[in-house]
C-alpha cells in the first residue's frame, strides 16, 4: 500500500510538522515503507482551487492510505479547525483508507466568549475526524485524550521524535562543566503573550543558579530566540549569568549546541510526550529541567527529567542548581535520556511502531 502525509498550511519560519513528516518518511524508508507528502495549499490559493489541486494530486489512488496532520493552525488561520473534516471527506469519497494524526490533541486555552466557542468548534472537529477515519494516532496515550470517544476502537499512541539530525551525536564528547563555565540550553520560546512570561521565568532560574553556582551560560536557540533572549540579556545584565542567543541555527548545528550544554530547561508549560523542543534534550543525553502536567507518562518520567510543580514560578533555579553542582546525579539524569530516547523516541522506533499500527489498514474490510 501507497502512504500520503496531507498537510495543511505551512508554518513559518519552521514547520515542525513538516519536519516531522521528513524524518518519519526517513525512517520509514529504512523500514521498506514509502512515504510521501502533499500540502494542501488553502492558505496560498483559496479553499476552492486547493482542493481542485489536492483532487489532481491523489486521482486514481484509491489503493493509498492518507495521513492528515491535524493541527488546528493547520487548518485554519484562527484554530477553527472544521475544514479539516472535508478534507477527510474529499479523501475517503473514492474508497481510500485514512488515518488521522493528531498533534494538537486538545482544545486552545482561554475564557474569552471566542475562546470558549473555538474550543468547543476544535473537539467537535477532531470527534468528527476520529470518527471517519480508519486509524487515529495520538502523541498522547488514551487516558490522556479526555474529549476520545469511548467506541473509537482503531487507536495507536505514538509520541514524537525530536526533529534532529541523529541526534545520538551529541552523547559523544559531552564535557563536564567543572571544565568551563555551567551552559544551560533553552530550545525555543513562545511567542507573545507567553514569551514575555517564559523570559521571566529563565531570567529568575539562571540568576538563582548563579548565586549559587557561579557564572553560567544560558544558550537560546530556536524560534523567537532573538527576540526572547535580546529580553533576557536585560533581565539577567546585573547577574554572573551570560547569555548567549544563537536564534534560528540547522538542525545540525542544534545537534552541536545542544552537546556543548548541561542541562535543558523547558518552560514552555509542562512537558509532555508531543514537546519535540522538550525532547530534543531528551533525544541529545541531556538532563531536562521542566514542569510537571497532566500529559506526562512513564516515557517522560523514565527519560533524565527533573519534574518541578506545575505552575511552579520558583523551583527551577533550584532544580538547576542540584543538576549542575552534582556530578554524579547529572551523569545519572543524562544516562536516563539517552536510554528513554533509544527505548520511546529515536525515529527508528517511531517508524516500527507506525508499521505496526498501519498494518492494520492492510487487512482486507469486511
């Protein structure tokens, strides 16, 4: 059987889904699966001529299975996400099987009147979803997906790999940082409002540590570094902590700065299983400084992961200080992220589990 990833809109400056299709196809490939990708380009032609050009594209293959990536941005400016739900439509009218990948697997926070009713639009949809498709695949295990229904039978959880090059690389070489000073990674922010909280909460933690540890180094990587850690420099500028802002850099070069670290601190609400900038320190061998929640599973907590309360303002700084003050408990953590990251999230294992799940497709209907 023939497999097709479906995306919708293409985010910028980077596209973690996109990108997580690539490495999937990638090890998928290895595994003797072909994979491809086609994006439904709404957001460039309109909704009309981008499904005139997604019915061209697919014509003659009712022997494919489709995998739509639902995010709601995905499909729609706003998060009102119904038109996901024809798109599935259009795909299954020729008798092909799909599956649906869930990414974003729950409704946008907030108590605005819009907010309440784009939350209620996003579970309808993805109900909908769930309901016509052949496979549902979560980053999150069942009893996390609280809006799931009951009789949906055809599930596989499936957590994300961290969108790196072999990221095993940087387990080679690691220093220790009685050798220099203390680096502290931070992969990604957010962007407003929640960045200006994320720079705070950094700010509090690395200059705690470095009361207590001495000079450090906070790298910034990723989206929004420029911005979040031009903000952060500021905030830490009567502090022993530098920070170092390197924005967006390859995936490569993510690789090497993430080897040059210590630790990962991860603030961008509680950790979870779909967090690929969480677990990119996982998937590195770095010990990972992050808060606790409702979406953390045994794969998490077995990973070198130093949980601290959720909404927790004042428990990373000391956190960071124990990791990086004793030796032996931060070459434990690291050793528990690289065994996580070979057991739950390294893309060959991310690949053997989406074989097995679709072998499922390829049973004959009844």
């Amino acid at each position: 059987m023939e497999y097709i990833a479906i995306l919708g809109r293409r985010e910028e400056p980077t596209d973690g889904v996109q990108d997580y299709c690539n490495y999937l196809k990638d090890a998928l490939a290895r595994d003797g699966i072909n994979l491809t990708a086609i994006q439904v380009r709404w957001a460039e032609l309109g909704w009309k001529a981008s499904r005139r050009e997604l019915l061209k594209a697919i014509e003659g293959k009712q022997s494919t299975c489709f995998l739509l990536q639902y995010t709601a941005l995905g499909w729609s400016r706003r998060g009102f996400a119904l038109p996901a739900v024809g798109i599935l439509k259009l795909l299954k009218k020729n008798g092909a099987r799909c599956a649906i990948v869930f990414h974003d697997p729950d409704g946008y926070a907030g108590d605005r009147v819009v907010d309440r009713f784009r939350r209620r639009v996003q579970e309808y949809a993805m109900k909908q979803l769930a309901r016509l498709s052949d496979l549902v695949i979560f980053t999150l295990p069942r009893e996390k997906i609280l809006w799931l229904p009951k009789e949906t039978a055809n599930f596989a959880f499936i957590p994300v790999g961290a969108n790196l090059p072999a990221p095993e690389r940087a387990w080679e070489g690691k220093r220790e940082a009685a050798s220099s000073k203390p680096v502290v990674a931070v992969f990604s922010l957010s962007p407003e409002p929640l960045r200006t909280k994320e720079v705070k909460l950094i700010a509090e933690a690395a200059k705690y540590a470095a009361q207590n540890v001495g000079p450090l180094e906070v790298l910034v990587i990723g989206r929004y570094s420029e911005s979040g850690g031009e903000e952060l420099r500021r905030q830490l500028s009567s502090s022993a902590a530098e920070v170092k802002v390197l924005g967006l850099i390859s995936a490569d070069d993510v690789v090497n700065a993430l080897q040059s670290s210590d630790v990962m601190l991860f603030v961008r609400g509680p950790i979870s299983s779909r967090r690929g900038s969480a677990l990119a320190g996982i998937a590195c061998g770095l010990p990972v400084v992050a808060q606790n929640g409702l979406e953390v599973t045994p794969q998490i907590t077995e990973a070198g992961v130093v949980l601290v309360p959720e909404r927790s303002t004042d428990e990373f700084g000391p956190a960071l200080v124990r990791v990086l003050t004793d030796p032996a408990y931060r070459a434990s953590l690291a050793q528990r992220s690289r065994d996580a990251q070979s057991r739950y999230f390294s893309w060959s294992v991310i690949a053997r589990q989406y074989a097995q799940a679709l072998r499922t497709l390829d049973a004959p209907r009844e």
